[in-house]
C-alpha cells in the first residue's frame, strides 16, 4: 500500500512541477502589463525550486539532495514579504523592487539560523532532537518559530483585509479584483501546507490518533497542492483572455517611468490642488467615463506625474482618489435627499453599478449607504 501511495506522490508531485511552470508562463506572456509580476513569479519560482530539490533526493545522493534543501529553506521567509508587496503593487498598479532592505534582513538571519545544518555531517543531523547538537536542535527550532511568526504576521493581515473589503480596488477593474482574491486565496492554502510541513519537522504530529499514517497526509496534501495549482492556472488563463481597459495598461506603462521621473514634492503637491481644485469646482468625477488620460489633459499636466503624484503621496490609485471624490458625494445626497434610492444616489454620483458603489461606500466609511442613511 505505502508503495502505491509513494508513486502517487511522486506523480502528483511532478504534475504540479508542470503546472507551476505553465503558471509562471502565463502570468509572464498573459500578463506581461502587470507591474507586480515580478513578486508572483519569484513567489511561484521559490515553490518551484522546492520540488525540484524534493525529486533530486531521487537522483542525487542523500547528502548532496539535503543540503541542497538546506542552501533553499531559507527563501520561505521571503514568502510573506512577497505577497504583501504583489498586493500592494497589483492595487497601486505601480512597480516596485523585488525585495526591500527588511525582508533581506529576515532572509540573512534564517541563513545564519539554519547554517549549521551544512557543516554537520547528514546522518547527525537525522538523528532524534534530543541526541543532536544543541546548536541543531535549537536552530530548526528558531528557524521554524521565525518562519511561522513573521509569514502568519503576512498572511493573516492580508487576510483581514480582504475579509473586511478593505482591499477592494475601488472603481477599478472587478476581474482584476476577483482574480486577485483567488491569487491570495490559493496561494494562502499553499502556505498553510507549507507552514504543517515545517512545523511536522519540529513537533512529531500524533497522526495515528485519528487514522493517519505520514504517508496519507503526504498524499493529501499533494492533492490538495495539486488542486490549487490547477484551479489558480484556470482562473488565471481565463484572466488572460480578457484584455484589460486602456487605462489600466496605461498606468502600468506610466509606473515604468517613475524611477527615471524628475517630478519633485513640491510639483506633486502643486498637481494634487490643482486635481482639488478641478473636481471641486467642475465635479468632474460624476462623470462615470472619467480616466486618468481625460484628467491629465483638464489640469494640463502628463499623466505620469499625475499617476506618480496620487500614487506616491496620496498613496493610493487613480480610480481609489475618483472614488473618494464620489462618495463624499454621495455622503451629501444621502443626507440632503433621503427619499432617493441608493441605486440613485449611485449613478447620480459616477457610479456604473449598485454593487461597486455598496463596496466603496463601505470600503471608505466602514458602512452601508443604507445604514449610512439610517443615521
């Protein structure tokens, strides 16, 4: 029986070797616009090059294969940094480096942490915790208290904020959004089974409690790695036959320019009151066709400094400062006109859908404009 499961894991394990590579294709050819495709690939790379070293225990020898694994472990602390910073460019749809000063920090420690594994010869470091070196025995065991510390401090946040639509991309694109919450979706159960991975190497699980051999979980969670990767590849290859909005693509190309870009604060400043000043006196914002191209040219003013202005100290998108404007809007419509409907109130404020304008009015009050009504 432990055979057949074996060649089971061994077949879905080399699946998923297929699927992650036609994955990264796709996000680089399908997605080639998107500024923060650099964090998912090297994201998805990092999983990839774990499956790889896991069939090099199959050719290699031994000793070779585990330090091997021990020289890529270290990367997993970079795993939560990644997909901060991907959700953080995906929604500013601005580009940003692949890695900060921080995260490299956290990556240098987990190294310093987990060298000793490459100087111990493998079978001392096989053997149980309490006959190995005390600097073995202690390391792992920091090494997997910072890994599930600093990732879960990642996750967890990002996923608050999903959970309570403070993420939702105000006014832009609703696939982008969807396809984001499926990335963040799958890419957070690819952690989870990391993090049981890597806490099972410190702390012996009782799975024969509950009728569970090591292997059938191996199995299980290859299944479930499987079926992830699978699913995100669909999502993200129906994501890749829609073509985005011209704007989009526009401040993706426009974000390419900001590190060449010679605007200073004071220039930003002098572009964001004049934005003020326009949507204040002209309310162009209640046009529900309104983009980036159509405001740069009534303040006069390129639209990579526009862009880089609202982006860089507004700390925000284009379509997130439109919809500021609107709601606040709405906030007046709601209270001056409360016989009005909320589906009214919507397009009257530059909305195109009820569903958009519920998300963020919640989004930028923390409630309804029903209940925002009712008080």
């Amino acid at each position: 029986m432990t055979n057949w499961i074996d060649i089971l894991v061994l077949a879905l394990d080399l699946s998923s070797v297929i699927l992650l590579i036609t994955l990264i294709a796709l996000i680089n050819i399908g997605l080639k616009w998107l500024p923060s495709r650099n964090k998912m690939t090297f994201f998805l790379l990092l999983f990839l090059a774990f499956k790889l070293v896991a069939f090099s225990f199959f050719i290699l020898s031994i000793n070779i294969a585990f330090r091997l694994y021990v020289i890529l472990l270290p990367s997993i602390l970079l795993i939560g940094p990644l997909m901060t910073g991907f959700t953080q460019a995906t929604l500013l749809m601005q580009r940003a480096a692949l890695l900060d000063r921080k995260s490299l920090l956290i990556f240098l420690i987990g190294l310093i942490i987990i060298a000793p594994y490459l100087i111990y010869p493998h079978a001392v470091t096989q053997l149980p915790a309490e006959e190995q070196p005390l600097l073995l025995s202690m390391g792992v065991k920091v090494f997997v208290l910072l890994f599930v510390v600093t990732s879960s401090v990642h996750f967890i946040r990002m996923i608050y904020k999903f959970s309570c639509g403070s993420l939702y991309a105000v006014g832009y694109e609703e696939n982008t959004y969807q396809w984001l919450k499926g990335v963040w979706f799958s890419m957070t159960l690819l952690w989870l089974l990391l993090l049981l991975n890597v806490i099972s190497g410190v702390i012996e699980i009782p799975w024969g409690k509950i009728s569970l051999s090591s292997e059938k979980v191996d199995m299980v969670s290859s299944l479930v790695d499987i079926i992830v990767l699978f699913s995100l590849t669909i999502v993200t290859a129906l994501y890749c036959k829609k073509p985005p909005e011209k704007t989009v693509t526009q401040l993706c190309d426009i974000s390419e320019k900001y590190e060449k870009s010679a605007l200073s604060e004071a220039q930003a400043q002098e572009i964001l009151s004049l934005v003020d000043q326009v949507m204040a006196q002209e309310k162009l914002f209640l046009d529900s066709e309104l983009n980036i191209e159509k405001l740069a040219s009534v303040i006069n003013t390129p639209m990579q400094y526009l862009s880089q202005a609202i982006n860089q100290y507004r700390s925000i998108n284009f379509y997130e400062l439109i919809a500021n404007y609107r709601i606040e809007y709405a906030k007046v419509l709601l209270t001056e006109e409360p016989k009005k409907s909320v589906m009214t109130v919507a397009m009257d404020s530059g909305f195109n859908a009820k569903s958009t304008f519920n998300q963020a009015f919640k989004k930028l009050t923390g409630v309804t404009p029903t209940q925002f009504k009712k008080h």
